[in-house]
C-alpha cells in the first residue's frame, strides 16, 4: 500500500496497524461481537483513502463482501470449510 501499487488488502495484524501508522492505509474496522457477547478482534479489511474516495462504490462492495464472509465463517463453519479448502 506504501508504494500505491495496492488500492486495498484484506491482512490480519501487525501489518494493518503498520500501514496504519506508517499513514499508508487506515482500519475500516477492528472489532466485532462474538458469539459469547464479548467484542473481539476477527479480520482487518484496509484500503488506501484515495482508491475510497475514487471508488466509493467499489469500497463499499469490498465492505458488504468481507462482511458477508465473516458472517459465513461464523454460521456455517463446516461449509465454509469445505469452500475455502476446496479452492487451494
């Protein structure tokens, strides 16, 4: 993301709160409810503030997607399993 040859990344940590602080990317979001009712850390989606402001439309999919795909790991763990398995 430092160079601009990446308008977004999905990335666990410590590298999103690198580029975070190195003012190459921003978090979009970092914690959620677990099952337990507790508030936990899960995945980090980041993505350079310009390719947001150029493609809003764009980012906002990349959003709903990875959304989508926490919610499916969460309540269809075997499914998404199989799925995730099956592609490598």
């Amino acid at each position: 993301m430092k160079t601009g040859e990446l308008d977004a990344t999905l990335m666990c940590d410590p590298y999103a709160s690198k580029a975070e602080y190195e003012k190459c990317g921003c978090i979009l979001h970092t914690f959620l409810q677990l099952p337990s009712g507790e508030e936990g850390v899960c995945c980090v989606l980041s993505m350079r503030k310009g390719f947001a402001d150029e493609h809003p439309e764009l980012a906002r999919k990349m959003i709903l997607a990875h959304s989508l795909a926490i919610q499916l790991a969460y309540t269809r763990p075997p499914a998404c399993g199989r799925d995730f398995c099956g592609r490598l």
